[in-house]
C-alpha cells in the first residue's frame, strides 16, 4: 500500500469535501492508497512536509520561484470562486471602490500585483488603499470592525456572512478580468512524489476524479456524509449551500473533475511574468498527465 500525504490550503470545508468522500468511504483503500490528510497552509506556501499541497496557482508559481520543486496537477474547480467582498453598508461594489477603504492582505507580491491590476483596470487608484496585513480567521468580527474587504473564496467567507444575517457586496475577480479566472483552489504534486510513484498519483487521482463527480451530482447528501470532518461550528444550511454552490463548477464540459485549463493556467502565469513577481516561465510548472485519458 502507497503512503501519501495531502496538505490543504485551509481547513477543511466544502472545497474539500471529495478527498474528505473518499476518505469515509474507503475509496483510498480500495485503491491500495494510504491517505493522510493534515494541515492547512498559512501565510507562504510550501509542501509543509506532504506529498502534495492545495492552493493557488500564483502560490504554486512563486513557490518555484523560490526552488521549491512543485507541479500544478489538478484543479477544484472549473472556475475560479475567489473575489473581494465586503459588507454592503461600505459601498464597494467594483474593483475602484476599494479606494479610501480598508482592505486586508497577506505578504506575497503575488497579492499586490494581482488585486493593483484589478482595481486599476477599473480605473481605480491601488496606493489609495488602506492595506491592513491580516490572515482572516473570522471573516465575520473583521468586516466593519479591522477591514472593510477581503479576497475571500465565494463558497465559504459568503456564506458564513449570509449565515450570520449579514447583507453583502461581492464580485468575482475573473468577472472583472479573464486573467483572474486562474487555477484556485488547486493542487500541487512534489516533483519526488511524481518520479517515486507515479502510478500513486494516477490512483489517487482517479479516486478524487470519481469522489468530485458523486459530489457534483449529490452535494447535499455528500457534504452531510462528511460533517464529523469539516468545522463543528459549521451550520447544515452553511454546509449545503456552499456545497450547492459548488456542484455546477466542480466538473468540466466532459463531466470530469481536476483537468488544468492550459489557458487559465498561462494568462496568470504570463501576467506574473509581466509584473515582475516571477522570473520566468519554466517546464513542469502543471501537468494533466496522471489522469486518466
């Protein structure tokens, strides 16, 4: 049996609900995997000492950057669910209403590169920015008390604030430039894992593949399988409206789940090279290769 280790972005929640899947229905062992799953990646990425780590694309580029050898092999989703919200007593509906206001940020340049482009596509200011460097933790005690917005991820930070009554302002980053529907959530391979035990990965991703499709067709039922693994004070309804949420942007046209759009993937990666965040584009940097055909 093949030991693997994951390491997920944050906790667990509804972008993890098919790894969590087919980890309670043994699905893993079936595929005579030994599946671990651990952690939550904060403030820099790296593999955390996993086989494979989820996160963005921008994160798994700059982590190259910094030689840490990682490949791109499978995303969550099909679009990318990540914009900026606030509550809609601050008025921010579009990138250049963001001036004036507060706006939390982590440390990488990626961050900064990314959201100067958005607001000033939109003919905004980004140095007019309150920046506030926050890893947000409870999105609802930040918002009109430190911050007055946060890149958040649509399927949860949304909808733990419409559980607490909150009313909100929200909008897509790749709505507002393509460039933004790039590869989040996704997952990264270490390029050890990927010369070691190929074979491995290709059943591990074979298992994820059928897990993603049982919950794009059930996410109700799926994510109520799993609650004992995801936050205790996470409510059902939070739970299965985040996880419907989900289900029409898990797969592709196909009906698969994981495959890397080459073209999300390029418009970010060249954009990152345009502004300096990166040096250059390099070989293995995502690969669609262990799944199946």
């Amino acid at each position: 049996m093949d030991k693997l280790k994951v390491v997920l972005d944050w906790f667990p929640n509804t972008n993890h609900t098919g790894y969590l899947l087919a980890q309670k229905r043994g699905w893993f062992k079936e595929a005579d995997l030994d599946v671990e799953i651990f952690g939550e990646v904060h403030g820099e990425m790296e593999l955390h000492g996993g086989d494979f780590v989820c996160g963005p694309e921008i994160a798994m580029l700059e982590c190259r950057e910094r030689g840490i050898n990682l490949t791109g092999i499978a995303v969550m989703t099909q679009k990318c669910d990540s914009g900026i919200v606030s509550l809609k007593e601050a008025g921010i509906t579009r990138p250049r209403e963001l001036e004036g206001k507060r706006l939390t940020h982590w440390t990488p340049a990626w961050f900064h590169a990314a959201i100067r482009r958005v607001v000033e596509a939109d003919g905004g200011d980004y140095d007019k920015i309150n920046l506030v460097n926050l890893d947000v933790g409870d999105i609802v005690a930040t918002l009109g008390n430190v911050a007055d917005a946060t890149w958040v991820y649509e399927n949860w930070e949304n909808q733990v604030l419409l559980e607490a009554g909150k009313e909100i302002n929200y909008f897509n980053l790749g709505d507002v430039d393509p460039i933004f529907d790039f590869c989040a959530p996704a997952m990264a391979a270490s390029e050890e894992i990927l010369r070691e035990k190929p074979d491995a990965v290709r059943r591990f991703l074979k298992v994820l593949d059928r897990a993603y499709r049982e919950v794009a067709a059930h996410p109700e039922e799926t994510v109520m399988e799993v609650r004992d693994m995801l936050p205790a004070d996470a409510t059902e309804s939070l739970l299965i409206r985040s996880q419907k949420h989900l289900a029409p942007i898990l797969l592709d046209k196909e009906g698969r789940w994981g495959r890397i759009d080459a073209q999300r993937w390029n418009r970010m990666a060249d954009f990152l090279v345009e502004c300096g965040v990166i040096s250059g584009r390099t070989e293995k940097e995502f690969t669609n290769e262990y799944f199946e055909a």
